[in-house]
C-alpha cells in the first residue's frame, strides 16, 4: 500500500522535517554540569535582586531556555504554548495573514520562500528579502515570533513591509492586503498534455492529493495518460517527512528513499518506495529553487538517485536535519535537532543542498542575476550544521554549454508570453524528449 501509515506520527513546520516521540524525559543534572549549573543559578539570583526593575520568573527561564537552543543550530528552539498553536495552524488549518516562510538571521527576517498565491506571492515578495519594517517601524533585532505575530491579522487589513533585496541600491515598501492563507498544498494543471502539479507544502495527506492529481489529469485527457509530468517545487519551505517519503513513493518501484542517522542507533531509520509507480513510467522533471527545503529536498534527492527523475532549476536550500517535537507539558516542548537525512546513494544536503541535474535561471525574473550572487540558503544561517560527510555534491550535468535561451531578457521572454521561464524550459523538454530518455540520462 502506497499510504501505508508510519509508525510515528508527524506535524509541520516552515522548512523542517520533523518525527515527533510521544514521552520524552529530562536528563538528571550530573556531579559533573552542577558547577555550571551553579553560574546559571548564580546569575538568575543577580538578575532577580540587582535588576532596575522587577523580573518576571517565567521571561527569565525561557530566555535562558532559548538561549541553549540558539547555541547550538538555528531549527532548534522552544515551543511554548502560542508556538504550539501556530504548530497546529501549519498543519491543517488557515489564519489570516501574508504567506511567508520565514527565519531570522542575525537580528533580521529573512524570507525562505511566499506561499504560492497568497498576499506576499502575489506582490512579487521573493526568497532572500529582508524585511527590515513593518508599518514603518523598524523589526531588526526583535524576536520572529514579534514580527510574525505583527503580519498575521484580520483578512482584509493591511501591512506596509519595508524590503531590503539584495541586488537592489534601495530599500522599496509594499502594502499588502491580509487574507485567509488556506493551507492547500496541492495544485494541477494540463500544460501541452504536460501534467504540472505544485506542491506548496509537505503538510498532510500531500501525497494522497498528487495521487489524485495524476487520476483527474487522466480523467481531463480521456483516460489517456500525460506526455509526461513536472513536479513543481519550488518555493517549498519543507514539512511532513511521511509526506516526503509517501510523495516519492508514488514515482518509484523499489528503492531506498531517504534515511536519517542520529546521535544513537536508536535514531537512525531507513525508509523505502513499495512497488507501483503512479505515472507508469511517463518521463518525469523536478523543478527546484533556493526555497526548496528540507521535505522538498528529501523529494528530489530520492528520484534523482533512484534516477527516476531530471531534476532541473537552481540549487535548494540545503536543510538536512530533522528535527524531534519533545514534549515538556501539555502546552510546551523542545523542537530540537536529532538526526540528519541522507539520500539513497549517501550524500548530505546539509549546507550544499541538492544540485540540479540541468541549472536554468529563473531568467523572466528581472531582479534574478543580482539576487542569485546573494541568494539566502541554510549555509548562510549563524550556526549550522556542518556537512560531515565527506562526498562532494557538485552539478551533475556534464554539457558545461549555455543554453543560448539563457540570455533572453525579462522584456524579451515577456513579449513571447512566457511569465515562468523555468517551467516553459521543463515543457519544452518534455517535448523535445522521447520516452525513458530522461531517467537514463543519469546512468
């Protein structure tokens, strides 16, 4: 069975795979930690005495709290009971708000990437932008969950962003119109007899939507099956690793998909495709970007080492870590960095991210040359995983050769009537193909 439930359930969040455990303890303090423990006891009663005002129990220990997180990687950190809320939010709901997947690096919001058709994609917000205000006021050096409670509000208010992009000599704003973000993963269309499905997000029952996606493509042609098919994701921050692992499954016969290795045996877990490939075969390209993250990863690196797939676009984001939801009470917990994810054939996207078998510039996007130099991906984060393993994950693709297409500007690929130039390259593709050619061109 291709939906076959996982052992362990799983819940999302923004640019992470995660496993959560149903109990988790809290290690006694050894002979050995108590003097350190002795300073942090040592500070608080300072704090608490000699402080200009009256300290809050409750900000202190969760600042020190978050303190530890922080010191140790950038998708580690403290879930308290409003975090626990947006958690669910993520997973199967809606809220009011802009859209955007984002983090903070060094006192500043970074966006990771705007979901597709929402207030922020709309406006034209890209993967990379700082957001240095809001309303005029400015965020740097706050808290995320400041700034993301400040763009979340009733659908139908507006926000005014302040954005930094890199390329651009000037800070530009734009007002954004709030709206209800309802959490759809799963988009298709019939491009050239071409099944194009988008995949937004890794929240639940994604792979059971693509399944459906391929029937009612199908059903549109009059039973006769595509040309072939894109998988589009792009901009895909990450989510549910059993929907990462049950996506791939649907394109694959046989195989390793992903595995995880930990810090203790018990942590490390292989997971495998079961017979039946849903597209039968069809020629098959996965279109990828800097916002492709973590599950989306997972996706890519499992069909392009199973050679299933051309994985084609720019370079992901490279987050190879899963993170493990450990309960502290009802309404709190520790999301906290456990393991890291390797492909089928070994390699580690952690840093480098998976390389496309065919790099093609998001040329119709004007602002692209200035931005790739500087594109935002996980190696940029304060305080990441290092890659530890020792295999060098560069390009694939052998014909060195620009595509001459590559030097159409914007105004000229706008006048032919082509908004997305990576898509329009991955149809021509298909067109230009015959049958089977794109899986055996990694052999």
């Amino acid at each position: 069975m291709k939906f076959a439930p996982l052992m362990r359930a799983a819940l999302l969040v923004s640019a992470v795979a995660v496993l959560p455990v149903a109990t988790a303890g809290i290690a006694a303090v050894d002979s050995k930690s108590a003097p350190e423990f002795g300073k942090l006891l040592a500070v608080y009663d300072r704090i608490k005495s000699s402080y200009v005002e009256p300290v809050n129990d409750d900000k202190l220990i969760k600042g020190a709290i978050e303190g530890m997180l922080a010191s140790l990687d950038p998708h580690s950190s403290y879930l308290d009971a409003r975090d626990f809320q947006n958690l669910r939010t993520q997973t199967d709901g809606a809220y009011g708000g802009l859209g955007l997947s984002v983090t903070m690096d060094d006192g500043a919001v970074k966006v990771i990437a705007p979901t597709r058709e929402s207030p922020a994609d709309r406006a034209g917000v890209k993967a990379g932008d700082y957001i240095t205000h809001l309303d005029g006021k400015l965020i740097y050096g706050g808290s995320l969950d400041e700034a993301v409670d400040q763009m979340r509000g009733e659908p139908g208010s507006q926000i005014r962003l302040t954005i930094f992009r890199p390329g651009r000599d000037e800070p530009f704003d734009v007002t954004l119109t709030r709206a209800v973000i309802d959490l759809k993963p799963v988009s298709w269309e019939l491009k050239d007899s071409v099944a194009v499905i988008t995949v937004n997000s890794f929240s639940a029952n994604v792979g059971r939507e693509v399944d459906a996606a391929m029937r009612a493509a199908r059903l549109k042609l009059g039973g006769r099956a595509p040309t072939g098919v894109v998988l589009d994701l792009r901009q895909n921050p990450g989510g549910l690793l059993d929907e990462a692992v049950s996506l791939s499954d649907l394109f694959l016969e046989k195989g390793q998909i992903v595995s995880q290795r930990g810090r203790y045996a018990r942590d490390n877990e292989t997971y495998s495709a079961e017979p039946g490939d849903i597209a039968k075969g069809l020629p098959l390209i996965v279109l990828i970007d800097a916002g492709s993250a973590s599950a989306s990863e997972i996706v890519a690196g499992a069909l392009q080492d199973q050679h299933r797939a051309l994985i084609m676009g720019q370079t992901s984001f490279g987050k190879g870590s899963v993170q493990t939801l450990l309960p502290l009470s009802r309404d709190t917990a520790l999301k906290l960095t456990t393991a890291r994810y390797y492909t089928p054939s070994g390699r580690s996207v952690q840093e480098g991210g998976i390389q496309p078998d065919i790099a093609v510039p998001q040329i119709s996007d004007p602002d692209m040359r200035a931005r790739a130099a500087r594109m935002f991906r996980e190696s940029d984060l304060r305080g990441h995983l290092v890659n530890e393993v020792g295999i060098d994950d560069k390009v694939l693709e052998t014909d060195k050769a620009a595509d001459p297409r590559f030097k159409m500007t914007a105004e000229e690929l706008k006048a032919k009537g082509i908004d997305d130039f990576q898509l329009y390259y991955a149809l021509q593709t298909l067109k230009n193909t015959a049958p089977g050619a794109l899986a055996a061109r990694r052999r």
